[in-house]
C-alpha cells in the first residue's frame, strides 16, 4: 500500500478505510454491521506492523466525523496514535515534525465532544429506464456556442441511440449495482421518425485505432436530470448491424458536462474521414 505524505488520509489504507465504511452505510447496514464488517475485511491490515496505523486512526476520525465513534475505537485510536509518533516508518526530522502535528490534532479531535449521529442517505440502485435493442433520439442544438465551435454546420441535426446492453455495476457505491449501458450514436440530418432509420445515418466514431475503432460507449449516470431534454424513444431494432471494426472496448461517456455534443460532432467528422480514408 502506498504512502504520499503524513495527512491521514495521505495513503491507501486510510483512504480504502474511509470510502468503504461510509459505503456501507450507504448501502443500507446499521452503525453495528458496518463497522464489524470493516474490521473483519481489514484484519489484516489492523495487525500489520504499519497498516495498523492508517487503519485505526482514519476508522476513528471517520467514526467521529459520522457520530459513530464507540469507545473501543477510540481507546485503540489513541494507543496507536502515540506509536506512531516514534514508529520508524516516518524518517527524517521534519517528516516526523509534520506528522506529529497531524496526529496532535487528530488526538485533541477524538478527545472532543463527537458531533450528533449524521443520518447517511441509503443509495437505490439506479435503474436507466430503457431496454436493450431500443433507439431513441434528440436534436442537436448548440446550446452553449462555445462548445460546438467548428461544428456548427450540424446544430439542428438528430443523434440517433441504440442501445446495445444493459448490465449492472457497483461504479457509485460498492456492494449497490447500478445500471450501465452500452451505447452506440449516429447523425443524421433529417429527424428520424421510425427506429430504422438509423440504418440510414452515419456512425459516429469516438476513436480511431490501427485496427479498430472505437464506436461503443458506456453511460454510468446517477440521474436522468442530464439528458438531452428532447430525448425521445423511437422504438425498437431487432436486426442491429454493428459498424465495421467496432473495437468490443466501449469509451466513457456521460451526460454531465456540455461537451457531450461536441464529441458526438467530432466522432462525426472523424466517422467521415475515416471512411473517405479507406475508400
């Protein structure tokens, strides 16, 4: 496990620690579950010469932080906090200095009267709304000039979805599987008006590659709040055609930023040039 500097959570064990416990709150266990749970997972790191220090006092600042804090923890905490004050791994005096100070504020927190019990939202599982094999689309409209600098021939022209796959992954909370797609976009300048037409739009490639490109993009997003707001379903294709060398590695794709129409609008272009390439 790696140390960067002498902040608590300056490490991987503090860090992996902190994330994990406040998952499992999230995830729905009650203060008992989470924290025997954290100790069973990080027992080997509670009895390792070194991990023991990051482990103990960053499941104790955020035992605090969270109004958790039982006094085993806390008993334990202060113990170690006070080794590692003179444990080997932190060499050279003015490294030393810095962590000790880092400690001495942590000491004087946990000593402090502990905040209220905060109440933690439990995560749902967050479900797309769509089905495999369904085609939807939205205009495309510039909003933000800026963004679409170069590009703007094509303001006014739909982006067809198809949506390939639906699967679940634990990308926002560990142990909570939320639905992921795998996408495929076309453009085309005409609005669509049944879900074939996608066969009579262009691809649009995110990536070129010496042997594949990539088309395939994966949507992980935690609200429909980002989607385009004309976003419409069209119906459903049963006979999908998948474009010529299609890499089977999908790109990160999401709604949240104002770029996403730029990169439907260079993936355009570079689907254009690739194709007049290889004529």
């Amino acid at each position: 496990m790696g140390t960067w500097d002498t902040g608590i959570y300056q490490n991987d064990v503090s860090a992996d620690v902190r994330d994990d416990y406040i998952a499992k709150l999230k995830a729905g266990k009650n203060d008992e579950e989470a924290l025997q749970e954290i100790l069973s997972e990080y027992e080997g790191e509670s009895e390792d010469d070194d991990d023991k220090y990051d482990f103990y006092l960053a499941l104790a600042d955020t035992l605090w932080k969270k109004g958790r804090l039982t006094e085993e923890i806390k008993s334990k905490a202060l113990e170690i906090l006070e080794e590692d004050k003179v444990s080997e791994r932190w060499e050279g005096e003015k490294i030393r200095k810095e962590r000790i100070k880092v400690l001495d504020k942590l000491k004087e927190k946990l000593l402090s009267p502990m905040p209220e019990r905060k109440k933690v939202p439990v995560h749902k599982p967050y479900k797309l709304g769509w089905e495999e094999g369904e085609v939807y689309c939205f205009q495309i409209t510039g909003h933000i000039e800026r963004y679409v600098k170069g590009y703007e021939e094509y303001i006014g022209w739909y982006a067809m979805i198809y949506v390939d796959k639906i699967y679940t992954e634990d990308w926002q909370v560990k142990g909570i599987q939320d639905e992921i797609a795998d996408l495929f976009f076309y453009l085309r300048k005409e609005k669509p008006n049944v879900p074939d037409d996608i066969y009579k739009s262009k691809s649009i490639c995110f990536s070129t590659g010496k042997k594949m490109n990539q088309y395939k993009v994966y949507l992980c997003e935690s609200s429909r709040r980002n989607r385009p707001k004309d976003l419409s379903l069209l119906g459903k294709v049963f006979d999908f055609s998948y474009p010529p060398n299609c890499s089977s590695v999908p790109m990160f794709f999401t709604w949240g930023h104002y770029l996403y129409e730029r990169d439907i609008l260079k993936g355009y272009v570079k689907e254009v040039k690739y194709e007049a390439k290889n004529k």
